[in-house]
C-alpha cells in the first residue's frame, strides 16, 4: 500500500493518472492538491469522487506548509507533480505565472519533502518524489536530427519551457545534494479525455463541434510527438516503481505527426461521423456535415508565434530497455478514442468554455 500526493491532480494528465492508479492500485490512498485555476477542473476527478480512498485538496503548491501538513496527516510516501502552467501561448503573453507556478512551486514541494521526509525522518527510506516534466525543455530539432535523449543538452526557447527545465534542475539538484529520492519523466505531447480545450487537439475538436475557425500556425509544417495520456499515465507508474533514483526518463509515442495533418485527420473523422451518426448530427447541429470535406473548409492559417519550435520528438529507448515500457495506442486508435470521448461529453466542454473557463479564442491566436 502507498500513500500518494498528486499535485495538479485536477488537470488533464493529473485527472487521468488519478483515474489509472486508483483503477490499477484500488488499495492505495491518492491525495490531490489543486489550485483550481483556469485549466483545473474538479469535475476531472468526479469518476473517484466517491472513493473512501480518495481526498482532495484545494490549495496552492506554493503553500509549503500546507505541503508540510498533508505530508505528515496522510502519511505520504509518493508525491507525483503535474501541477504546472502549461500553455505556450500563455507563456508568451503573461510569463510571471509560469515562473511562480513551475519555479517556485516545485521548489515550494521539494522543501517541504526535504522536510517531511528528511529532516523529520518521515518514510525516510521509503519515499519518492516525482517530477512530470517535457520535452519542450530539449529545445527544437531539425527535419533529420535524431530524436531527442535523456542525455540531450536542454536548449529551451519559451518561457514554458524554461520554466519547466528549471524546475528540472531543481529536483536534480536536491536529489545530490540533500539526498532527496526524485525520478524525472520528459513527456511528448498528450492527447486524450479531459484535455483543456486550449490546445491543438481539443481546441480543433469543440470548434468543429461548434462551427468556429480552426486555426493553425503558419504552415501548420510543425511536428510533435504524440502520447496518448493512458499510455503516458502507464509509463509514469513504471517509472515510480521502477526507475533509478535520481533519473530521467523519456516517455514519447514514437508518433510524429504535422499540425495540418492532424487537423485534417480530425476533420475526416468527425465527418465520417457526422455521415454516419444520426444522433450526432442532433446533438451538435451546427456541426452537421454532408461531405467529408466540409470540416476542413473551417481551417484558417494564423500568424506564427514567436519562437515556435519546429520539431519535437521523443527517443524513449532507455524506458524500453530499463523499464520494459512501450504505447499501447496508435496515434490513429487514441484519436479516434479522444473524439469519441469529445463527441460523449458535450456538458464537460461546454462548461469548461463557458464563464471562468475561457479557452483561446480565434482572434487571440491570430495576433500572437
């Protein structure tokens, strides 16, 4: 049995790893400590709601005594960190939040760790810490450049990214220096249920369903790495039980795709299923399709943002070789599982986009 911390536990992959570990550990205890800010949603959690095993937690990760405090009164031996701002754009128009969230938060969580479980001597054996990071940190590659590695220099080009690689560092650093049991994990991109409708996938998927533009940076040549969030869920568990204490792991999908071919695969897609599905044809009326080409007559190309890398892709040879780790989606399988979610769950969306929960709007993309 573990005692685990989640924090950003209420977000996109924290609310999914939470699903899978509760699913996969029923005699565990999981914590979630969330913020609740735009992109955190406690209705994420409503599936584990209802567990005696499960307690949630509305506070901020820069709170280091309330850390302290849940630290000690659940008897924590496992604290995972999702928690973080992760919007690109975002970070371009409103940097400060990035540096207090993804800087001084996890510095805010490795002391009290350090704390708890070291000064303390609580579970001080046994305990973990980990620390959810990107592979944005890597910077950008070329068409041909190899994939990147855990041993790749970080190079990052936004202040997301560079917010997340010092966070990394941080939990390098306690980790020689005080001791501290932390493992890393650099993720690719996730996709899949409870994704915030600001980014790429889910922001095509509800504006399809809502007749609005669909648009895409540039050329829309930029290609990512795509991870399903199960798949991504799966491989932090291997690592937390598996790992080498003090490294990094990479998780990628080994699936690299361009913006417009993705988008246009939605589009298919979601016509194939508007063709085919009366019911959907009801639900989302401005969203009705005769053609499988009409959803692609909403693509419209934006002005590029600024430093827009061009090409991530993630190499996770060390995961399969010391972790035995491998996707168990297809690109093509998780995405057709994400948009039936998408085509499922209108009343998430819809609440999330609506009044406190603001997406991205057309407008705001085109002018970065």
């Amino acid at each position: 049995m573990s005692n685990l911390l989640v924090t950003g536990g209420a977000g996109f992959i924290g609310a999914n790893f939470v699903h899978y570990w509760m699913k996969t550990y029923p005699q565990d205890k999981v914590i979630v400590l969330d913020a609740l800010t735009y992109a955190g949603n406690k209705a994420n959690l409503d599936p584990v709601a209802d567990n005696p095993n499960f307690v949630f937690s509305h506070g901020n990760i820069c709170d280091t005594e309330l850390v302290e405090t849940l630290l000690k009164e659940h008897r924590i031996d496992t604290l995972v960190h999702f928690a973080a701002e992760s919007h690109v754009d975002r970070s371009i128009t409103g940097p400060d939040a990035f540096i207090e969230t993804n800087i001084i938060g996890t510095h805010s969580l490795l002391k009290a760790a350090k704390k708890i479980w070291l000064d303390e001597g609580l579970n001080k054996e046994n305990h973990r810490f980990h620390h959810v990071s990107t592979d944005e940190v890597y910077g950008t590659l070329g068409p041909e450049d190899p994939a990147f590695s855990e041993t790749t220099a970080y190079a990052p080009n936004s202040p997301y990214s560079a917010s997340k690689a010092a966070s990394d560092h941080l939990v390098r650093a306690y980790h020689h220096t005080y001791g501290l049991n932390v493992t890393t994990s650099n993720c690719s991109n996730n996709y899949g249920p409870y994704h915030f409708p600001e980014k790429l996938i889910p922001l095509v998927i509800t504006n399809i369903l809502q007749d609005k533009p669909l648009p895409i940076y540039g050329d829309g040549q930029q290609i990512r790495d795509w991870l399903y969030v199960e798949d991504h869920a799966r491989g932090i568990e291997l690592v937390i039980k598996k790992g080498r204490l003090g490294h990094s792991y990479n998780l990628g999908g080994v699936n690299e795709w361009k913006n417009i071919d993705i988008v246009r695969s939605i589009c298919a897609y979601i016509d194939e299923e508007f063709a085919s599905n009366r019911e959907f044809a009801a639900k989302y009326p401005a969203a009705r399709s005769a053609t499988h080409s009409r959803s692609q007559s909403l693509i419209q190309f934006v002005r590029d943002r600024p430093g827009h890398d061009q090409r991530y892709a993630i190499d996770p040879d060390k995961s399969v070789r010391e972790l035995d780790y491998s996707p168990r989606e297809t690109f093509e399988s998780g995405l057709k599982k994400t948009i039936a979610w998408y085509l499922n769950s209108r009343e998430w969306w819809e609440d999330v986009l609506d009044g406190s929960y603001q997406t991205w709007t057309f407008e705001e993309h085109n002018q970065l």
